[in-house]
C-alpha cells in the first residue's frame, strides 16, 4: 500500500469504506482496489493482529524549525519581489 502498512493496521478487522472514501483515491486505485479480496476478518483472527504503537507517530517541535516556517518563505518573497522589480525596470 503506497500509504504505508501502518495505514492498513489501523483499519485492521474493520470496516474502512468510510475512510478509503475520505482519503479521496483515485480512479486508478478504486480499479486497483478490485482485484483484491476485500472482506472482514473472522474474529478469532482478529486478536492475532498488532495495532501499532503510538512510537511510530513522530511530531517536530514547533520552536525548533520557527525559521523554516517564517524566514525561508519570506525570503523567497522577497527575492521574487526583487528580481519582479527589475525585470519591469529595464522595460
């Protein structure tokens, strides 16, 4: 799955119509889609199954990368600016 295995074991055992709908798939992979077996999962297998665990979710503090957020499209605002104003000067 192009989204990741983790994607698959979240909806693992159950019924995940609605959020295959959400993501928005395209037409290719709702083809794709069915030319798979798609059905539930017997409910003694279920237990056999491992969510996983919350470590695999990973989070970037907000303070340590302020700059990439603020400074680098600012100055990439700006160069464009810049080089804008001199291409219509020389007309």
């Amino acid at each position: 799955h192009p989204g990741g295995e983790e994607v698959l074991r979240e909806q693992a055992g159950g019924d995940a119509t609605e959020n295959f709908e959400d993501i928005g798939h395209s037409t290719d992979a709702r083809e794709l889609s069915k030319t798979y077996i798609i059905g539930e999962l017997h409910p003694d297998d279920r237990a056999k199954l491992t969510k996983p665990s919350e470590t695999l979710i990973t989070t970037v503090e907000s303070n340590s990368s302020w700059w990439t957020n603020w400074m680098i499209p600012a100055i990439s605002a700006l160069t464009v600016a810049l080089m804008y104003r001199l291409y219509t000067a020389e007309d």
